[in-house]
C-alpha cells in the first residue's frame, strides 16, 4: 500500500539520516559542514511534513519535536540540526497562525498588556485542521532552502566592505564562508592572510592551500606563534561552529587564544557565521567535559608515546572553545553585519520561545 | 707625529675651549686633526699608564657586554684610550675651575671623538669594533655610565636583507675557511631580514675531509646543533662549554706567539662556524665572553701546561656555578612557592623547570603537572618522560587547549632563554601566549631563569631579532594525506616556523633567579651589578 511504503520508506531516510550524523560526530564518516548538514535536515523536515500522517498542526509539530530530539541526540555538537528544527517549528506557528486569519505580531509576542488581560494560559493548541496547511508549510519550507542555499553568496558579498588592500588577515582552521569570504575579497583586492593551522588536526593547511590556489598569499603560522605574529595583524576573521544565545560563540579550540590575543593588541575579531548557525544555547558555567565540551580521538597527538608512560598520563584534546561576546567586535551574518550585543533580538526572531527546549 | 705630549695636551685644551665656547660641531679637518693628536698622545700615554692596572681593570668590566664579541686583542689597544679618558679628565678638573659641567661636556666630546675613532677602525676588514668605551665608571664626579652614547654594531644574522653585510660575511667566512649556508625556501616577507636554513643540507656537507681549520669536536658540535640533537639553551651552553675544554686541552701555541692572543684568534673561526650551524644563543653569547676574558688575562709569563690547566678550571667553574649551582638555588626559591595541592603548567621542555618540580616532588610536595606542547617541535614528550619517571602525575594537552585547562591551574613555571634588559622574557615560541591566557584566567605567572642568560640587548616584539627553523618541520601526513606536500611550487604559499617569543613584563608575576626573586623590570639592576661586581 502506497501510504506504508510512504511511512517505511520515510523512517529509512530518518534513519540513514541519523546513522550519518553519529558517524559524522566520530570523524570516521564523511565530514559533512554545518550548511550541508543544515540543508539535508530541512530537507528531511520537508519531507517529513509531506509524507507523516498528520491532521493538525499540533501533530505536525508534535512529530517534528519527536524527530528533532531524536535528531538532536544522535550528535549534540551538531546544532544546526536543533537550530533547523526549531525553524520549521517556527514556519508552522507562523503558517497557522496565517490560516487562521489573525496577524502574527500580536500572537507571537507576549505582552504586559496580553499577560494581564488574557489571564491564564495561552489558548492555543494548534488544534484546527486547516486544509492549505500542509502546501503553506512545505511552501515556506522551501522558502528556506532557497535561504539556505545562498547564505554563502550573501556573506562572501559582502567581504569588500570590510578587507581593504595591503591588509593582513588572520584567520584560524578550516572555516568554507571564510574561505569564500576571502576568495571574494580577493577578486579585487590585494591582501595577505595569515593562517594558523590548529593542531592536531591542522585543518588550517588545507584552507591555506586552498586559499594559495586563489591568488592570495598565505602564510601557515604554528598554534603557537599566535601571539607572536599577532602586533602585524590588521584584522581577524574566523568562522564558528554555533554562535551562542548571549552573543558568544563555540568555535575550535585555539579560537579563545586568538580572540584574547587579539583584544590585546586591539584588533578587531570578526566573525562570519550564517544565521542557522544561531542557537539558543547558552554556555553553561564552569565549563566540564559532560557539558558542551566533546573530545575527539587523541590517538592523532599521543602515536608516539610509548606505553609505559601512556598509562599514566591523562590526555585531553578538546574539540571546542568557547569565546564570550566581550572579545568579539561583529558577526557578518547572510543578513547583513551585527553587533554580539544584539544577537539575543535576532534570535527572538527565529525562533519562538517555547521551542527552545525541544 | 708630535712627540711632546704636554704641548700636544695643551693644544688639546685649547681646541677644547674653543669648541665649547663656539658651541658648533667640529669640521671633518678639525676632527681628523683631533684624531692625530690622540693618536700621538695615546702612545705616550700607554707607556705612563702601564702602572694602571686596577683603573684598567675597572675600564674593561664597564664596557658593555653586547652581543658582539670583542676581540680579546683589541682590548689592550681599547683599554689606553679608555684609560685616557681616566687619566685625562682629573688632569683638566683639577687645572681647570672644578665644576662637573665643564669636566662632563669634555668627556662626551672626548667619547664621541673616540667612539668614530671606534667605528673607523671597526670598519677596517677583521677587526671587529669593541663598543664605545666607557669613560665615565672610574671618575668620581661623574654621572653613571648608562647615559654615555654607545655604538652597537648590529649583529650580522638580523640583516640578511643588506647585501653589503652579506657580502663582507662571505669574505669573512672565506678568509677563515668556513663555508657559507645558503638560505632554503620562501621566506616570509615580515621576516625577510632573518636567515631560513634547512635541517638537511647541514653545513658539514661542505666542509672538505678532514677539515684542518675547525677542530672535530667542534664539527661535531655544530651538526648536533643544526640537527637539533642538542637543544635548549643550557644544554647548548654547557656543551659549547665542554667542546672549548677539549679544544684548549688540545691547543699547542705556534712559536713566537702568545698563547692568550693566539687561542683568542683560533677561536673565532670555530665561533662563526658554530653561527653559520645554528645561530648563536643569549647564554652562548655570555659563555664566550667569559672565556674569551679568561683567556685574554692570562699573564704572558704564564707557561703553557699552567694556563691550559687554568682554563680548564674556570671552565668547570663557570658551569658549576653559573648553570648547577644557580639551578639548585633557583629550586630552592621556587620550592617555597610549590604548596600541596597546586596544579602547575609547564610548557615544553625547561631544563630548570623540570629541575625544580623534580626536586619538589623529592621533598614530598603534592602537586601534579599539565604540560603543554606545541607543534612543530612537540619538545613537551621529552618534558612528560621526565616528570613520570619521578612519579609525578601529569596531564598532557596541545597549546590550543589552553582555555580548556587553564581553570583549574594554580601556577605557571615557565623557562626563559633569554632575560632581556627592557624587563621581557625571551623564551619559546609559545610562551608569550601561555603567558597571555593565564593572565586573563588571574593565574600567576612565574619565570625561572638563570643569571648567565641576562642580556643587554632590548626588544619589543618578536620580528627584529628571531630564528627561523626549517619550514619543511610545519608540514605533516594525517590519513595518509600530506596538505603541504607541495608548498615549494606554489608561489603564493609560505611558512613560517619560529623558534623565540618575546613575553612582555606585564605578563610576567615573577622571575625566580639565583641572586633571588625578582620582578622582570630589575633585569638592568642585576646586570649592572653583575657587571660591578666583576
């Protein structure tokens, strides 16, 4: 029957989905970025909106908060998942509250007024069957992709406003919206960029080869001659793996260093990061490693030490960094350049309150 | 030349006069002619001042100590005009109205005349210049000897971008028979006025079999330090140290020569080889100043077998006192601060630091150890094998993970290879940042260096004078995939891999010594008392 070969055939895409995201987590699969990973979730939210059985948005959501934590577990660091599925969450408030007919500030937004005159509990419960819904929704889920698909584009654009020539550029790791961000730059400018190469995976080799095959020039700097180098650098830019609901961020390790060297000598520290990398996390404090911290595999920095005293060393090799918003002068985002101070508004605007915890 | 020296001095006088009295500068043909006369006086002076033995000696321990090395030889040359100055300026003050002003302006125009003199000579191929002498140290009115003009000569592995420097260091190296290194690969723009060598294309591929200049174990030597089998600013000296023992043991003075100027003359070609292998460090630096000193005072009746003999102890002296002694003093100090419980960072591998914790943990201290490490030269292993085998539990990260563990460290213990005279700390590369993160997480910094390793030298940041290692050390196979295999051909693409950092005082809590604990601004008191004391 063609409505369970619908559900098998949907529940194997959800499956595969989450087989790759755990493997993506070990660095043993295919290392995906955050914009492939954002695109191939509401990718599957589409579908799943089209294919699940729903008759109410509440289902729908219901549905969606299910896969979404399910989602969500099968790789923690990964928040652009979370931050997908909270998005589409948001579309359907939106679409039925369209449906319905009333306007969507005054059902979004919480009020003194509302609060005091609505006295109790909000009656929505996303129970009425509206039969445009599904085509609304899938339509503004397309609607993202499209958004989805040019974040790139939009941030790279906007690289001549801020690089002007004979400029040195320090950047950190293997970040693809500033490599493109570069490259752009660099069509029409001439400017030099200092690479640091961020042991022990040294992805920073990669994005200077790359960015030498562009026509700029590069120089690869050890973690450890940040601080060094860093009195002749005009600008850092670097790219994030979630920008935090405070204005902070969690990048790769090193990110902190150069952040607090950079505050020394008065640079300004720009961050490219597009916006489903916005997350509602907050950082939590004191930092430990069953938190937001992860480890990756150590074997890459210990294969030469011999057993003996393997056994009685500890070793971390953490995989994050967090920097706080005081070190950061502005985020380039697809829509336009923010201060860290007025993330929080932004993220009042993708999300609604209540899907925070999913 | 004149031969009066009186009527010579009083003509000195009258230029004098009217110079001061005028107010202007001395015209090219006043200044050639002033030079004459200090020539011919200096003659005559040499002869009455021979009994100034105690003044000279004083002169020669106020000159400067720079990186430089001067010519033991020159100083017999250098002392009679420094003594001049001795013995001239009470012989005006007295005659003259005794006001300090007069007898000061004398004496700078006296030293600035003889610092071109200095220069003039410096310029001549050979011979190095011996750094503006110090005229004012012995004179009892006079205002201490930091605010008289120096000529420094720059150091010739800081202006790779001169070709003239370049070119009058082959001449140099041709006439002493070493062969020149050639620099390898692209060199960073910023640091274009530094030497890239690569670790293999050693020197001693182009030395000629056997090589009847430069002694084997000095050969030796200089691969082990190109290679990077000795490394780390003690063993270095220590070794240098060793290696200079074997070769005086091994000297035999020419007939007609004398041994304290001829083994200074064997020496320097040994010393440029040794430069061309590796570029000499702070303490190295300081180690030969000493021995060439020693050298340089051993009497000429001495005997052979007794002067040798004698080098050898001070030798043995020098690295006991300086390097062994000074290291159990410094953990003694640094003990005091260790308390049970602590948390310490280290970073690399610090010979001294790894002295210390080893002996606080042989007094039964409690504490346990993260050592940090960094690419390329990963020496922290070598730090982490030597803690364990003590029994003393560590924790081991890459400097990227600073902010992870930096919240749970109580301390920081941190090596130096060279204390500069502004008050910065001259270390790995790497330790300017430890330094920075720990100050923004409030965690106390301190430095343990010896006071062999004191330099006059100032610097600010980490450009002007640094090392450049082998680029090739950046690249590296992960998964099978080498990313920089090929960075030679593309043009756009450079490595930078450097060996020092300088720390700025401000980040620096304490700097733990063997003449005590100090804060990292008192660097130009210890020198100077040093340089007073000796």
């Amino acid at each position: 029957m063609p409505g369970a070969d619908k559900n098998t055939d949907l529940s194997e895409r959800i499956e595969a989905f989450l087989a790759d995201l755990k493997r993506g987590g070990t660095g043993a699969g295919p290392l995906r970025g955050s914009a492939e990973t954002a695109r191939e979730t509401t990718a599957l939210l589409r579908r799943i909106t089209a294919q699940a059985r729903w008759s109410s948005a509440g289902d729908l959501m219901e549905i969606i908060r299910k896969e979404g934590r399910r989602m969500t577990a099968a790789q923690p660091s990964e928040t652009t998942v979370g931050n997908m599925v909270r998005r589409v969450l948001k579309i359907i408030r939106e679409e039925y509250a369209r449906s319905r007919g009333s306007s969507e500030e005054t059902d979004q937004q919480e009020s003194l007024h509302k609060l005091l005159t609505s006295g109790g509990l909000s009656e929505e419960n996303f129970r009425q069957h509206f039969p445009t819904l599904k085509a609304n929704v899938i339509e503004a889920i397309n609607e993202l992709l499209t958004e989805l698909e040019g974040t790139t584009y939009n941030i790279a654009m906007q690289a001549l406003e801020h690089i002007h020539s004979n400029e040195v550029i320090m950047t950190i790791g293997r970040s693809r919206t500033v490599e493109d961000f570069l490259k752009d730059a660099a069509r029409k400018r001439k400017f030099h960029v200092i690479v640091a190469e961020c042991a022990p995976f040294c992805q920073g080799h990669k994005m200077a080869t790359s960015l030498s095959q562009a026509e700029i020039e590069t120089t690869v700097i050890p973690d450890a001659a940040i601080f060094a180098v860093m009195s002749r650098v005009n600008k850092v830019i670097i790219g994030t793996q979630t920008v935090l609901a405070n204005g902070g961020l969690r990048a790769v390790n090193g990110t902190h260093t150069l952040a607090l060297a950079a505050k020394h000598h008065s640079t300004p520290l720009i961050v490219c990061a597009p916006m489903f990398k916005l997350s509602p996390q907050v950082p939590y404090f004191p930092f430990s490693p069953s938190h937001s911290y992860e480890q990756r595999s150590v074997t890459h920095s210990l294969w030469w030490v011999r057993r003996e005293i393997l056994s009685k060393v500890n070793v971390y090799c953490p995989v994050f960094d967090y920097v706080p918003p005081e070190l950061i002068t502005l985020f380039i985002s697809n829509i336009g350049g923010n201060a860290p101070s007025y993330i929080y508004r932004l993220m009042s605007e993708l999300y609604h309150p209540e899907d925070h915890e999913l | 030349m004149a031969d009066s020296g009186v009527t010579d001095g009083a003509e000195k006088k009258e230029d004098i006069t009217r110079v001061k009295n005028e107010g202007k500068e001395l015209s090219k043909e006043e200044k050639q002619r002033l030079r004459k006369e200090k020539k011919s006086q200096k003659k005559n002076k040499e002869k009455k001042d021979e009994q100034d033995a105690l003044a000279s000696e004083r002169e020669k321990n106020c000159a400067p100590s720079t990186l430089s090395q001067p010519a033991a030889h020159k100083e017999p040359a250098a002392s009679p005009p420094v003594q001049a100055a001795v013995s001239e300026p009470p012989a005006p003050a007295a005659g003259a109205p005794p006001a300090d002003k007069p007898a000061k302006s004398k004496a700078e125009l006296k030293a600035e005349r003889r610092a071109r003199q200095e220069a003039e000579r410096a310029s001549k191929p050979g011979k190095k210049g011996d750094p503006g002498p110090q005229s004012t140290a012995g004179k009892p009115k006079a205002p201490p000897s930091e605010l008289q003009p120096v000529v420094k000569r720059l150091p010739e592995h800081v202006q790779v971008d001169n070709p003239e420097v370049l070119k009058k260091l082959a001449k140099k190296l041709e006439r002493q028979q070493i062969p020149l290194r050639s620099d390898y690969g692209y060199k960073v723009s910023l640091f274009s006025h530094l030497h890239q060598y690569s670790r293999k294309a050693p020197l001693t591929q182009q030395l000629s079999i056997p090589s009847t200049v430069i002694h084997p174990v000095i050969v030796r030597l200089g691969l082990q330090y190109s290679q990077g089998i000795v490394a780390g600013s003690n063993a270095r000296s220590v070794a240098l140290l060793h290696a200079f023992k074997q070769v005086i043991r091994d000297y035999v003075t020419p007939p007609n020569e004398e041994l304290s100027r001829d083994m200074v003359n064997k020496l320097k070609p040994y010393i440029s080889f040794l430069n061309q292998c590796r570029p000499l460090s702070a303490s190295m630096g300081n180690a030969i100043k000493y021995i060439k000193k020693e050298i340089s005072n051993i009497p000429s009746q001495c005997k052979e077998e007794e002067a040798k003999t004698k080098l050898q102890d001070c030798i043995d002296r020098y690295i006991r006192e300086k390097i062994v002694l000074a290291a159990s003093a410094i953990s003694k100090y640094a003990i005091e601060k260790i308390s049970d419980g602590d948390v310490i960072l280290v970073y690399g591998c610090s010979s001294l630091v790894n002295h210390i914790l080893c002996e606080a943990s042989e007094k039964h201290r409690k504490f346990r150890v993260i050592v940090v490490d960094s690419r390329p030269r990963l020496e922290g292993r070598e730090a982490l094998r030597r803690l364990v085998k003590h029994g003393i539990s560590c924790t081991y990260v890459l400097i990227s993970a600073l902010s992870y563990v930096l919240p749970e460290v109580s301390k920081v213990f941190l090596g130096a290879h060279a204390l500069l005279a502004n008050g910065y700390v001259m270390s790995r590369v790497g330790t300017s940042q430890i330094a920075l993160v720990a100050k923004a997480f409030n965690v106390p910094v301190l430095v343990c260096c010896e006071t062999y390793k004191f330099c006059e030298r100032v610097q600010t940041d980490s450009f002007v004078s640094n090392e450049l290692d082998d680029p090739d050390d950046l690249m590296v196979t992960r998964k099978g995939k080498t990313q920089l295999e090929g960075w030679q051909q593309v043009s756009q693409l450079g490595l930078l891999n450097l060996v020092y950092d300088v720390t700025p005082p401000d980040f620096v809590d304490l700097v733990i010594t063997d003449l005590g604990m100090i804060p990292c601004t008192s660097v130009p008191v210890v020198l100077r008392v040093k340089n007073v004391d000796q």
